[in-house]
C-alpha cells in the first residue's frame, strides 16, 4: 500500500519525539494538519502569524519540548527578523515545513514574487534548507535533517515542492 | 474571576509605578523556580537588575535581544512544555500591540500555568519616547479580555500588583496583570550573549543541553 507524503511526515516527527505542531494553515499542508490533529501524540494548533508560532516552538524547545513551525510560502517571509535576532543567535533548532508556492503553476502573482525571497533569505541566514520533491527520498532526509538540527542547534527548513505535494491547482 | 472583583481600576485611575520597582517586587515573590520571560527595550532591562541577589543572578530568566513582540509566544512555549512550572511574560506595551493575537492564543489554549505582566508607560521609550497607541486610549487589559483572557485586570497600586501576582502563583491561569508604570530610566543593561542566555535559563529549567552539543 502506497504511503502518502504526509503519513511520511508524520511518523517520522514522531520517531524524533517532535510532538508540538504550531501553524498557520494552508490548503497544501491540510492532510498533513488533518493526519497530525487525529494523531493524540501530537499537541497542534492554529497561530495568528508565523512569528507567533516561532516564537511558541521556541519557547518549548528550551523547556525541553521538541517542536515544528508549518506555513505556506507567503508566512515564511514574515520570519526572516525573528530567525535572525532569536532562533539562529540563541541556537534553538526552529523547524519549519514550507508548502512551496510560486512555482510549477502559480495563478497568483504575489505568491510568485514572495516565493522568490525564501530561499535567499535562508541562504543569507545559513540556515539548511531542503527542498522536497520525492515521495522515496522524504524519509531519509526529514530523518537525517532531523537528528542535524538537534545536534547542531541550528534551524532547518523543509520546502515541499508541488512536486511532492501536487502543489495548489489554478482553477478558475 | 471572583477574586478580581477586588481589581476594579482601569488604566486612567490605576496608579503610575516605577518599572524597577514592579520587577523587583515580582521576582521577590518568586520562590519555586517560576520562569520569567523578559521582553526586549527597558522592560528587558530592569527584569535584569531585578534579578541579580547576593547569592548570583536567578538562572530561570530568558531575555531576548531582539524579536519584538514573541515575550508571550516564548513564555506560551515554556508553560506548554513544563505544566506543572508557572511561566511569568513580561512585556512593554509597544511589545504587546506588536502581536495582539498571541493574547488570543493565550485564551484559546489557556494555560493554567501563565502569567502575563505589561509595563504600560504609553511610549516606545528606548527608540527616544514617541507615544503607543496606549497613549491615545488602547487599553491593553481591555484587549485581553475581549480577546479571551477573563482573568486580566489593571494593578490600582504596588499593593494590588502583589495581591495579583499573588493570586496568579496560586490559582489556576491564563493571568494578565497591566501596570502603569513612569518613563524613568532602568536600572542596568542584559547581557548580550544569545548562547550564555539561552544555556543558562534552559539550565535553570532543567532542559539543558538534552540532545545539543556536548552529549553526542
């Protein structure tokens, strides 16, 4: 039986005991958000903004709580100031899980010009970043990023290409 | 809520404190290793003065050096993963009306274990006094309850701080406690060594270093 993305996601957050999911919502993330919330081993729930929920993750990692961070690629570009002044100088590993838009598709032009600004700023920030595009490789690298940030303290950001997810579909 | 009953005062008649005064009575009421989450500017600042004793520096403080507006959010994330410990957030108002929704949250998840204290001057005081939207009429207490948070009054005066900050180590949470406080300078400056914080209050929550550097 065929493993979707999601139940990939999912189990591999639990086998690194990372159960407090904080979010704001997006229609790609939905059965991942939907497989998390049915799952009593996670604690998750709707932020108001992004930086809210960074802040939150934060928060519970240095009361020895592991967390992630889900937004769509719109949320991410309201992060970079808090990455910068609190996650990557403090070293708290801030995981974060991208819908990828902008790309492959895209029918709205401001989703396709704040897509353009994720990826340097991860860069400028050195934050690793991975961009996911294979249902046969998510295990291995949500696994091997899991125990790197850990170990490193550093944040890491997963990007789920349309590729994986089959993104959003234009539809009139 | 019965108890606040006590705590009628509103921003206009609650009585203008002293920063310092209001950090140094707060943490003197801390005898459990609660945490303190101090916001950035000079709220910051005299939570730093207010903590330093004879016997060193309370290691259950964090204070940040940036991230405007995540004090709540932070103390959120420590009261989530440590229940059975209380969780002070200490903000500035300019702070507070940076991320109103996080009162929402707050509400929403409701943590027995939280308090949030505002230092309320009316002014982004660090950057050179310009006014907050306080200054014009926001009542910060009054966005609280309406965004949830029943239990959340104005301190009259120094005494009724400490009766709230009181009622909050001893009743069931969320709290939010609004104090008017002066523009006087704070007492000291943080340290701004992002690792040195961060270790030592994860150290003073008995999180340190589970899974980071040193144990592989």
């Amino acid at each position: 039986m065929a493993v979707a993305w999601y139940e990939i996601v999912r189990d591999v957050l639990k086998r690194h005991d990372v159960s407090l999911v904080t979010y704001v919502p997006d229609n790609v993330l939905r059965p991942l958000i939907e497989a998390i919330h049915a799952d009593p081993f996670f604690t998750a729930f709707a932020c108001t903004r992004e930086e809210e929920a960074l802040g939150i993750g934060a928060g519970a990692y240095m009361g020895g709580l592991r967390g992630i961070l889900l937004m769509q690629t719109s949320g991410f570009a309201t992060l970079p100031n808090v990455l910068a002044s609190l996650s990557v100088p403090f070293g708290i590993p801030t995981l974060m899980m991208v819908s990828e838009r902008g790309t492959l598709g895209e029918f709205n032009i401001g989703q396709q010009l704040v897509a353009r600004t994720m990826r340097p700023v991860l860069d400028a920030l050195n934050i690793e970043s991975h961009t996911m595009t294979r249902l046969d490789e998510a295990e291995f690298i949500l696994d091997r990023a899991l125990v790197q940030a850990f170990a490193t303290m550093a944040p890491c950001c997963f990007i789920l290409s349309p590729l994986l997810t089959g993104g959003k579909i234009f539809a009139k | 809520m019965t108890a606040l009953a006590n705590h009628p005062a509103n921003r206009d008649s609650a009585k203008t404190m002293n920063r310092y005064d209001i950090a140094k009575r707060m943490v003197g009421l801390l005898h459990r290793d609660e945490a303190v989450i101090g916001g950035i500017g000079y709220t910051n600042f005299d939570l730093w003065a207010a903590s330093d004793s004879p016997h060193g520096r309370r290691p259950q403080n964090f204070y940040m050096l940036g991230s405007m507006g995540l004090a709540v959010p932070i103390a959120l994330g420590v009261a989530i993963a440590q229940p059975h410990r209380k969780v002070f957030a200490l903000e500035g108002d300019g702070s507070v009306l940076m991320q109103l929704g996080s009162l929402s949250t707050v509400a929403a998840r409701a943590p027995k274990n939280l308090c949030i204290v505002i230092m309320d001057n009316g002014a982004y005081q660090i950057t050179g006094g310009q006014l907050t939207a306080t200054a014009h009429g926001a009542d910060i207490v009054g966005i609280a309850q309406a965004s949830g948070l029943a239990q959340s009054a104005w301190a009259a005066d120094e005494d009724a701080f400490v009766e709230l900050a009181g009622l909050a180590l001893t009743e069931d949470g969320p709290w939010l406690i609004g104090c008017r406080i002066d523009n006087e300078k704070p007492k000291d400056t943080t340290e701004r060594d992002p690792a040195r914080i961060r270790d030592g209050f994860m150290r003073g929550l008995g999180s340190g270093q589970a899974g980071g550097r040193g144990s592989a």
